[in-house]
C-alpha cells in the first residue's frame, strides 16, 4: 500500500455464492440474494472519494482493473476494501497476485493494494 495505491482490498465470498459461482449463479433463489458483484467500502472513504453507494468505479492494482459499484459498509474498515471473486463480470483475481507460495503452491488471490476511481 502507498500513495498510488492507497487502499488494501481483501477478497472471499458471500452468503449465496461459492466457488466462481458457476453452480449457484444459475439457481434463480441464490442469483437473486446477490446478482452481481460489488466493492465493500467504508462510508466515509466513500465521502472523501466524493463517491456514494451505487457509483461505478474503477477498481486498479499493479496487475490490472476492472469496474464494479460501490456498497457502502461499516463491514470494512477505512483504507480496506471487499470483493467477492464469484462473478466474472467483476472478476477480483485480475487485482490480485497469482504468484504462488513455494511451499503449499496456494496463489496470493486474498489481498493486494489497489486504488479506487469514479469510472
């Protein structure tokens, strides 16, 4: 995290989706709890972003970008931000490191600095 990226996004998942979702995003009872995917933000990182729940925003990281709306929630701290990786229209791994541990070969998916911006 630094002045270029000054926000530590988290990955994982939601209550009605698992893996990619390939299986659960085609249930319409499990689609309808949550159909698209969203960035976790703090209200008030919202405010001084002069953002508000529902814009869309351009995700960045040193690896990539992608463009999701906002939901804000105290779920997050300030300077943290949330996604799921169940939907590939808002695919979160394309932020994170696929690097792998050298001993148990698990890619970094979880965590990488990123910046937020008005899309």
């Amino acid at each position: 995290m630094d002045e270029e990226f000054p926000f530590w996004l988290t990955t994982g998942r939601v209550h009605a989706h698992y893996h990619t979702g390939t299986m659960t995003r085609n249930s319409p009872t499990l689609n309808a709890e949550i159909s698209e995917g969203f960035l976790e933000i703090h209200p008030d990182d919202l405010t001084r972003l002069e953002l508000r729940q529902g814009d869309e925003v351009k995700v960045v990281s040193r690896r990539g970008e992608i463009t999701v709306k906002t939901m804000a929630t105290e779920r997050v701290d300030k300077g943290m931000v949330f996604m799921s990786f169940h939907f590939i229209e808002s695919n979160a791994n394309i932020l994170t490191n696929p690097a792998h541990d050298p001993i148990v070969k698990i890619p970094e998916y979880k965590v990488c600095a990123v910046r937020v911006e008005k899309a």
